[in-house]
C-alpha cells in the first residue's frame, strides 16, 4: 500500500526528473528566446493549466489574509530569484553544469530546515548528501571552466540557494491549503512582476515574427509551461507537504541524472563511466537518506503546518478542509 511519505517520494522524484529535461530544453530554447521572456511565457502557460485545475473547485481559490505575504515571499524567491537565475545562468554556462550547481539546492535546504522548522541535520543526511555531492561531480566533471562561464557559475549558485530557502518556506504554511492554491497564487504574482521585463527584452512584434514560423520552438516553449512549470511545480509542492524538508531536498539529485543523459543524447554532450558510476552514488544516497532513519514528516489532524502553530478555525479553513477529503493520491 502506497502511504503517503511514498506518494510524497514518487512527487519529488517526477519533478526532479521533469526538471532534469527542462535544462536540455531550456538551452535549446534560449537560443532563441531572452531569459526573463522565457521564464514569462513558462509562468503565462502554467497559470493557464492551473486555472483548469482550479475550475469547478471553490476551496482551492481560498487564502487568508495573514499568509498572504509568506506567499508572495514564496513567489518573489522562488518564481521570479530563483528561476529566472537558473536561466540566466544555464544560458551562461551548460546544460550539465546547470544541473550540477542547482543540484547544491539540498545542503542549503538542511540548513534551512534546520533554522526555520528545527529538523535535526542527522549524520545519516550529512552522509547521504557528501556521497551524492560526489556523484554529481563525478557527473559533471570538475574540469576548469573559461571566464566567461564564471558570471553563469554564481548566478546558478543563486538559484540553488533561493529555491532552497523557497522550499522551505512552502512548509510554514498551514496544512490546510492545497499545493495547487499555493502554486497559482506565487506563479500568478511572479507573472504580474515579470510581464514589464519580459516584455522590454522581447517586444511582442518581434516575438510573434521570432516564435511564430518556428513551431518546434513553441513545442517547446509548451513544455516548458505545462509540464516543467505547472504539473512540476505543483508536484513539488505536493511532495513537500509529504516528506520532511531536508529529505526532500535529496531528490534534486535526480536533475544531474536526466539531465546528463538527455544532454548526451540531445545536445551531444559527453558521457563517460563517471557519469554512470556518479548517477549509482546518487541513487544510493538518496535510498541511504530515505532508509537511514530520517522522519518522513507528515501532518496530524488539527497541526497547521510544519512547525506546529495553532489553526484558525474559520468558515475557510473547513471548506478547504472539505476540498481535501479523500485518499491518496490527492492534494491534501
């Protein structure tokens, strides 16, 4: 029977996964496309997908007051920092060095968890998160980049620490809502800040003449919203209200993985036996982290997020409660 740390476990690891294709894809893409637009377009297509989840569901469209900043931080650090840095960054640099930066994002996440919702940082997860550090540079390389990579290097390094912090606060926030209502509200907010800069990089007369002839491109464009943006970002979410933070953060290491072999096959990257004996590592540490006797967290009735703060039972609260009735798996 599927419990509901392993349902959080299969969430995390799709999305790390989707993530791994996305810096394949993404390369390809900005090419041709700014960054700052193409984070936009990825943010305009997602809300779109969300908004059909949502349809039909009036709890989902439920938020208080009083969370309503520690969203809009959510969708500040996450959507607009860190994701826009993780393309300005891998237009800089490579698809694979892209994956092996942001794939830092766990041991930052452990200090995180640690300062923010007190999780112990156990020497089970220490272990685990140095042996799968070593897969991804057994992955990657440590080769000696040119100058010009090193601006994409540190800006990759922002995006690592930015989704961490992210993650993290995602779990301060009541249990009550639903990882779709925390996805859309964030995402919605990152496009409203965005739409200027997108804009001023790419005019839409210049978009339309660029993206239009080119359908492969907006194929692309299309994945990069539906799947590495809205069913990504909602699964993610999903998983962390499933799995203690700093574990989650382990399942990042899936992205240097994919990544390295859809880069060998896509972009003609290299491949090596490092690459496989760095992708064995990574996946026992992550089993290693899993097994190893760190706590799955999971929500008791009445808690209202991660850190234990009493519920405000108001007329809300109840209606999203009954939103999530049900099994798994749901958005509960």
């Amino acid at each position: 029977m599927m419990t509901r740390a392993r349902w959080g476990s299969v969430w995390l690891s799709v999305a790390a996964a989707i993530w791994g294709s996305m810096f394949v894809v993404s390369k390809i893409v900005l090419a041709t496309v700014p960054p700052l637009t193409l984070v936009w377009m990825r943010y305009v297509i997602a809300i779109v997908v969300l908004l059909g989840f949502m349809t039909g569901n009036k709890h989902a469209w439920y938020l208080s007051k009083r969370d309503w900043s520690r969203v809009a931080l959510i969708g500040v650090i996450g959507y607009v920092l860190s994701i826009t840095a993780q393309f300005i960054g891998t237009k800089l640099a490579t698809a694979q060095l892209g994956s092996l930066i942001t794939a830092s994002t766990p041991a930052f996440m452990i200090i995180f968890a640690h300062y923010l919702l007190r999780e112990r940082a156990t020497r089970v997860k220490i272990m685990a998160l140095v042996m799968a550090l070593a897969g991804v540079l057994l992955i990657v390389g440590l080769g000696t980049q040119d100058a010009s990579m090193r601006w994409g290097e540190g800006i990759l390094g922002l995006a690592a620490v930015s989704w961490a912090w992210m993650s993290v606060l995602v779990k301060t926030l009541p249990s009550r809502y639903s990882s779709i209502t925390v996805t859309f509200y964030a995402m919605l907010l990152a496009a409203l800040l965005m739409t200027p800069v997108a804009f001023w990089q790419m005019p839409w007369p210049r978009m339309t003449a660029v993206i239009g002839p080119r359908p492969e491109l907006l194929w692309d464009i299309g994945y990069l919203g539906v799947v590495s943006t809205g069913v990504a970002f909602f699964l993610w979410n999903l998983g962390l209200k499933r799995v203690e933070a700093g574990l989650a953060g382990f399942y990042l290491f899936f992205q240097p993985v994919v990544g390295g072999i859809l880069g060998w096959l896509v972009l003609n990257e290299h491949f090596t036996w490092s690459f496989a004996l760095g992708a064995v590592l990574i996946v026992v540490a992550v089993i290693l982290a899993i097994s190893g006797g760190a706590r799955h967290y999971q929500a008791k009735p009445g808690d209202s997020s991660s850190h234990g703060q009493p519920l405000v039972q108001s007329k809300g609260y109840a209606l999203a409660r009954q939103g999530e009735a049900g099994g798994e798996p749901d958005d509960g």
